[in-house]
C-alpha cells in the first residue's frame, strides 16, 4: 500500500481507478463504434445490460502473463497481473457457521475485485486486538502463510484503524487492506454514472482522510535550518508545509467540491421524484442483498434488459422502469445497489440520496438469494442498511414485500424451509419466470389504488380521455350507450377534475 499520494494523483484518485471502465452504452442508443462498422442493425437487437457486461469483461487477466513495468496504476496493475491474496477474520460472536460465511463472502469480493484467494484464516477473539487486529502470534502464523503461498496482499474482514494498518504492512512486508478498501474498490471499478463516480470518490477520500501517513519534516515543502545551511538559504528557512499537510488540505477540498456536486445531482434527483408523485405514479422499489438477483427480476417484469452479472455489486446506478398491473395501471419498478453484512457507513453516507429512492417508494420489493448459506442474515442486513437511512428522520419505511428468488438453484427441502421462515414470501425464479406473474399480481394488491369514485358518461370523441382512465384509473363497470361510454372509475384528484364537466350529475363522486 503506497504510504504518500502524489500531487498528480490526488485530484481525481477515485476517477482514475475507474477510467478504464469508460461510461458504457446503457441509456445512449447504439453505440457510435457498432455503427462504425457497419453493424448497426445487430446492435440495434443488443440490450443495454448485454452491452455493459461485454464492455466490462472486455479486460480479463491471461493466465501466466507477467509484466515488468515498475510504474503502473492500481487498475493497470489488476488487468495485468491478478493479485493473489490471503484472507484473514476475526470471529468474535456468532457461530462458526455465521463466521465462514463471513470468510467466503470476502472472498467473492476479493475475486469480484481482482485477486486470486490463496488461503483463508479465522482467529477467535473477544474483541480485535487494537494494535494488528489480529494478535502478535497470529501476525507472526499469517506472515509465514503469505510467505508460502507466494501472496502479495492480506485482506482483513473489518475496518482496520491507521495503527493496525501500519503494523501489518510492517510485520508481513505485503500489502494490506481491509474490508471497507476492498468494497470501495469494487464500487470504484462498477460505477458508471457521473453521479455514482461521484458518490464512490467521496467515499473513498473520505475512507483515506484518516489513514494518511508520512515521515513529518522529510517531506517539506521548504529547508528547515539558518541561513547558509545545507539545503537552506534565502526564502527557504522555517519548517514549511509537509507533503502530508499538503495531501490532506487538497483532500478536504476536493470533498468539498464533491459533496456539492453529489448536493447538486440529489437536487435533480428530488425534482423528478416530485414530479412522479404530483402525477401521482405509484412507485416500487427493488432491495435487497447484493448479487441476490434484483436487476434480473426487473428484467423479467418490465423487459428492461439492464446489466445483469454473476458478481458482487454488479448494479450501482440506479434504473427505473415502467411497470403495468394486470389490471393496467402504471408504476415505476427501480433497481437499487445491493447492500451487503457491514456495509461502509462512508458509502451509506454517500449514497443516502440513492437509497432515499427505496424509502420515498410505495412498496419496498425486498429480494432474498434462496441459495445463499444464510438467507435470514441477508434480510437482517438490508434491513439494518434501510433502518441507518431513516434514522432521525419522521418518515417511515414503506410496506414490504418479501421475494424469495432463484428457486431453481435449490432443492425442495431448502424451499419448504424457506416457506415456513419467511411465510408471506413470494419464491421466484427470475431466470426461469417461476412465480413471476403471481409476483406482479402481489405487486398490484399492494399499490395504492386511486380514491375518487366518479361516474361520466364520455362521448365517442373523448377515446383519449377513455384511454387514460384506463391507464390511470381503476374501471369499476363500462358501458356504451348512444351518447357514448358510460364508465364508473376509481381515479386520482386530478383526473376526477378533468372528468368533472362529464359526470353524470355534474361533480365529481
């Protein structure tokens, strides 16, 4: 881990380590380089998720490929030589079950983000040691694993303070990161959006700003000592500015400046979710864990074709798609980034206008993994995640519904469990479609329905205004007669105005 930033990296550092993965097709039609080529009509038949995961794993490493630069990026480095890592934990409540999945999870996010897993260590303790979180004779067991196994990097399964940090790298002469380094990394290299790249920089400068270190007066700016002095002399006395004190004051403003900007997007943001609840559009939010198969169940509702990946945080920016009720009513389905055990308070705090989305929503869709080792710990965790969003503040979390996806994945036993723990679930297959249509009826119970009854007797002219009540209103009873549709409908305040000048008896119900 390198100890210093540079000048020339500063500005940026969470930008750079993602410019390799480019901002995609999603949302932009065809892209120009398809065309090209003269192959615009089968780009034309390419989703934009298809789009997205060619684009993203356009870079993979080749097996045996080594490289002699010396002076390379974080990401350069990733592409060209997988890091190989080891895993260490400590277990200090649960059972051992509840702390090898800790472990395992870890890992899929060491290989989401790069790396090799070589070797997995557990130390039981009460409590981490405060000095190298592990303990001195642990240190002194994983240095001589990471020796073994020719590693190049430890990953610890927490959040290290600057101290053990220092002490690690020290003892085991490797790299060494933790668990909020390692998710950061992956939400650095997945963000796509100028708000999500955004978001992601923010916390990692906000994650670094603690964990700065340097050598004091080696690195002034400016020669300490009298006049005449080696290294001194006019207009170069005093201590000066160190590096350190230079890094962390252009870190304190370039987090300035972002979290005007993240203000600035939130502001856009809050304008169109005002706009859809003026119109009075319900809306549904998609949570749950990550990687427990969201992006696809909004696929298999709406067609949406976004990004869908067997990896950890596939999803981070935000998609919303239009839903419609088998009755045709309209509503907004958004997919939202997964949440996951532990997650960094510094990306809660950076994604808070993101997730607000799920709290601002009607109906919360909440998607549990059938097939993970532990479902009831992904509900615990999304739930906690959604509980720190809403603390100190007088709203409440919308209703919930419970899906149970990837069905096919398990056999019947683990469902009937699944059943009996979570007995108001919907269980799912978004790859199959295995209980997607009672999952959308489900849907439909669950939204607000309009609360305006009226009766209006609209003339054959008037097909648009029929259609509409159709598509935002809920239609009790239709009849045609020779002056026209009588209809008696539920509808919003604002259509119940609209057909106030037909209404049978001239007000609206």
């Amino acid at each position: 881990m390198t100890d210093l930033i540079r000048d020339d990296e500063l500005i940026g550092q969470g930008a750079r380590s993602r410019g390799s993965q480019g901002q995609g097709f999603q949302g932009q039609g065809s892209p120009e380089g398809l065309a090209g080529d003269g192959v615009t009509a089968m780009a034309e038949d390419i989703s934009d998720g298809e789009l997205a995961l060619t684009e993203r794993a356009a870079l993979r490493r080749v097996v045996g490929l080594s490289t002699e630069l010396a002076d390379i990026s974080e990401v350069e480095y990733r592409q060209l030589r997988l890091e190989r890592v080891v895993l260490v934990g400590v277990w200090t409540s649960g059972t051992v079950e509840q702390a090898d999945a800790s472990l395992a999870e870890l890992g899929r996010l060491a290989e989401t983000a790069g790396s090799e897993v070589l070797e997995g260590l557990i130390q039981r303790r009460d409590r981490p040691d405060p000095a190298t979180y592990i303990g001195s004779g642990k240190v002194r067991e994983l240095a001589d694993t990471v020796r073994a196994n020719g590693a190049d990097t430890v990953i610890c399964d927490g959040e290290l303070s600057a101290g053990q940090l220092r002490q690690l790298e020290e003892k085991l002469k490797v790299k060494v990161i933790d668990r909020t380094a390692l998710i950061l990394d992956i939400f650095a290299q997945h963000a796509r959006s100028r708000e999500g790249k955004a978001q992601v920089e923010l916390a990692q400068l906000q994650y670094l700003m603690p964990r700065l270190r340097g050598w004091g007066s080696a690195l002034s700016r400016q020669a300490g000592g009298r006049a005449g002095g080696a290294g001194g002399g006019v207009g170069l006395r005093g201590p000066g500015e160190t590096k350190l004190e230079i890094d962390r004051r252009r870190i304190h403003k370039r987090i300035a400046k972002l979290r005007k900007e993240v203000v600035g997007m939130d502001t856009v943001r809050r304008t169109k979710r005002d706009r859809r609840l003026a119109n009075e559009v319900p809306s549904v939010a998609i949570v749950g864990y990550t990687n427990a198969g969201k992006s696809s169940l909004l696929n298999a509702i709406t067609g949406a074709g976004v990004l869908v990946q067997d990896a950890l945080f596939a999803t981070l920016d935000p998609t919303t798609r239009r839903g419609v009720t088998p009755d045709g009513r309209d509503y907004t389905l958004t997919d939202t980034v997964g949440f996951v055990r532990h997650l960094p308070h510094q990306l809660v705090d950076a994604f808070r206008s993101t997730l607000e989305e799920a709290v601002a929503a009607d109906v919360l869709l909440h998607v549990v993994d059938a097939a993970d080792a532990l479902p009831e710990a992904q509900v615990e965790a999304v739930r906690e995640v959604l509980g720190e969003i809403t603390e100190g503040r007088d709203e409440t979390l919308p209703p919930e519904l419970l899906v149970v996806n990837k069905a096919d994945a398990v056999d019947e036993l683990e469902l009937a469990r699944l059943r009996h723990v979570f007995p108001e679930a919907i269980v799912v297959s978004a790859r199959t479609g295995t209980g997607v249509a009672d999952l959308i009826e489900a849907i439909a119970d669950r939204l607000p329905r309009p609360d305006v009854l009226v009766e209006a007797l609209l003339p054959y002219a008037s097909g648009a205004l029929v259609a509409r009540v159709h598509r935002e209103g809920e239609v009790l009873s239709e009849r045609h007669t020779a002056d026209g549709t009588m209809l008696s409908a539920r509808v919003r305040p604002d259509l119940a105005g609209v057909l106030a000048g037909f209404t049978t008896n001239g007000t609206a119900g």
